[in-house]
C-alpha cells in the first residue's frame, strides 16, 4: 500500500499582497514515487499565513476518499496551530488564550474538517533548505502567485 504525502507551502508579495500556495502531493512505494499531482492558486489580496494554510486545506480536500496522509509544511504556524493550539480554540469559542479572535478562524475551521476526514500526521521541515519537494511546493505557490502580481 502506497504512503501519501502532502508537500505544502504559501508565498506573498508583500504581506498583505499577492499571494499563492502550492501543493506537491506524493504517493510513495517504498520510498519511490508512484504518483505525483501539482495543486496551485492564489488571491490578489491577502497573507503568506493564509496562503500556508489554503496550501493544506486544498491538498486534504484533493483527497477523493479517507486517507492515512503526511502533510509536510514549513509553516510553524500551521503545524503548531493545527497540533497544539487548535484544541484550545475550539474550547474558546474560537478566541485566543489572550481572548482575542482567532486570526483566519474560517480557514482554521475548514482546515480542521478536512483532516476529519483523514489521517494526518503534520511534519515541519525548515523552509529554502534544499528540501526537493518543499522547494517543488515553493515553486508551485510562486505560479500560484503569479496572475496576481502586478506585471505578472
């Protein structure tokens, strides 16, 4: 039975700007890929926060059926928010342990209900440090980017 994995990755054009995420998804045989699909998209107006997280979501919501799955990101921010502080969130009624509202709570909210529906083990890899599918996730939310980009 093949692994699946999910490499995700945003990127912004000043933040807030253009942005785009990219996902290099991977099903691997023993450690050779078996099958590969590109997911991308961006927005004209928004943060590399939410294009990390739009890159996760649309990489769970590719996924025709339930599925144990890695999700590689080298966003701190979405694998500590979805492993550590999601919990708390809900239990909060959405607000943050200073009782403020959770930044990109709808994409949060629609983050967690994709992994509902899965397996997902979350794992950080450090960002522009020759990590080939990273770098590929990299590359993917830059086109992603690119028709919102002023002279793109």
């Amino acid at each position: 039975m093949p692994e699946l994995f999910a490499y995700t990755d945003g990127a912004c054009s000043g933040n807030p700007g253009p942005g785009g995420w990219g996902v290099l998804l991977q099903a691997k045989d023993g450690g050779r890929v078996v099958k590969e699909r590109e997911l991308k998209g961006g927005e004209p107006e928004t943060t590399n926060n939410r294009m990390e997280l739009l890159a996760a979501i649309n990489a769970l919501e590719a996924l025709e059926r339930p599925a144990e799955i890695t999700v590689v990101t080298d966003s701190a921010y979405v694998k500590n928010g979805i492993t550590s502080w999601l919990h708390g969130w809900k239990k909060n009624g959405w607000k943050t342990s200073a009782k403020k509202p959770v930044k990109n709570a709808e994409l949060w909210q629609r983050l967690d209900a994709a992994q509902a529906r899965h397996k997902v083990h979350w794992q950080w890899v450090k960002g522009h440090a020759g990590h080939p599918e990273n770098e590929r996730a990299d590359e993917l939310a830059r086109e992603g980017m690119k028709p919102f980009k002023r002279g793109g």
